[in-house]
C-alpha cells in the first residue's frame, strides 16, 4: 500500500492502481481505504465504471464510511446515472453528519 501511495502522491496513477491492485491481490489485509484510494485514481483516470466498482467495494467492507458513497456519487456522475449519483451523495452526507454527531463531545 505505501509504494501506492508515493506513486499517487507523484501522480502516477496508472502506477498506483497498480501498486493498489498487487495489495488487493495478496489479501493481507482487507482495507476500504485501499478500495477509495484505487477507485479515486480510477475517477482521475477517467475510468469511472472501475472506480464504482471499487467504491462499492469499499462500501462493502466499511458499510457506514461517507467517502465511499462519495467516490460512488462522483463514478455514477461519470457513467451518466445522474439520479443514483444524487441518492449515493444524499447517503454519503447522511452517514457523514451521523459520524460527526457521535465524534462531537458532550
């Protein structure tokens, strides 16, 4: 995962989906972080059906993460599913404010 991470921070993307795919691939450790990172360098790759395909992914192993259902908002705008983008950011912002009121101190 950390050489994915240098060759997005250097750009590299196509490098990175690389380097993120190796880790999926080995199966050492489930991470939806490795799925969003992957799946946003899909979107900047301007492959947004692998990029949904990894945020649905994400979603899966970590069912209330709001950056999921945002990186699945941005793929589905790509694909042209203007109405299921809108519900998947309706859900990111829903699971994003439940997380922030549970982080707040009382």
């Amino acid at each position: 995962m950390q050489k994915g991470d240098v060759t997005f921070r250097q750009k590299d993307f196509r490098q990175a989906i690389e380097c993120y795919s190796q880790f999926i691939d080995a199966g050492t450790m489930l991470s939806p972080t490795v799925y969003a990172r992957r799946s946003l360098c899909y979107l900047i790759s301007d492959m947004p059906q692998e990029a949904l395909n990894d945020a649905m992914q994400a979603q899966v192993v970590s069912p209330v993460w709001h950056i999921a259902s945002y990186l699945q908002s941005v793929a589905l705008t790509g694909i042209g599913m203007e109405n299921e983008a809108q519900a998947a950011l309706k859900e990111g912002t829903t699971l994003e404010s439940k997380r922030n009121a549970n982080t707040k101190p009382k």
